[in-house]
C-alpha cells in the first residue's frame, strides 16, 4: 500500500498439487515501478511459502516482457524450467441469419443459435 492507501502493487498466489503453488499474476502500479515494490512481494510470498513447507513455488512470465520481469525472478532464485508456446484464434462475430416467421426450418434456426 502506498502512504495514501492505494494499492502499489500484488502478488497473487494459487495451491498447485498437494504443496506446490502458482504464482500469478504479479504486478506494479505503473507509478511504482523501479522501487522494488514487486520485489518486496515477492521475498515475503517466497518466505511464507519456505516457512510453511510450500513446494515448489512456480510463476509463467512472458519472455518478451517489456518490463524485463524475468530478471526479477532470476534475481529470487527462480529458473527456467521450459518454455511455452501459446497459440490464440481470433474470431469474428457470426452473422446471424434471419429467417422470417413460419420459414422453413425457423424454428430450428433460431433454437440452435440460442443454445450455442
């Protein structure tokens, strides 16, 4: 928290298996970056986390992060495990086919695009 209460920055964490946790996602306020606010989280979730038997800790970072975030987790000990490769589709709003009153299959028209 800032001195005027707002949040500066978060570390969210998730149980992964029986001791393991996710980290993610992390963040800093913009206007907070550089003062090592995300990495103050970070020592206090790795601590918590050490103190309470919690195994292993991971996080996923975009590699092409453009706030170098990889160099925070390197410099907490974290290490490259494997990579990943994310795919994405980008789907264009479907066209929805009017069928007027008593058409031929209406009815079914109709009930199918609501139930999709």
């Amino acid at each position: 928290m800032t001195p005027e209460e707002q949040v500066a920055g978060f570390v969210l964490g998730f149980r992964h298996g029986r001791r393991g946790v996710e980290l993610g996602p992390i963040g800093t306020v913009p206007a907070w970056r550089g003062r090592g606010v995300c990495s103050a989280l970070l020592a206090s979730v790795l601590m918590y986390c050490r103190e309470n038997g919690f195994a292993p800790v991971t996080l996923t970072v975009d590699g092409e992060s453009p706030t170098h975030a990889q160099n925070l987790y390197l410099k907490h000990g974290f290490r490259v495990t494997e990579r990943l490769t994310a795919y994405q589709v980008r789907l264009q709003p479907r066209r929805r086919r009017r069928v007027g009153p008593g058409s031929v299959g209406s009815a079914g028209s109709d009930a199918a695009w609501r139930s999709w």
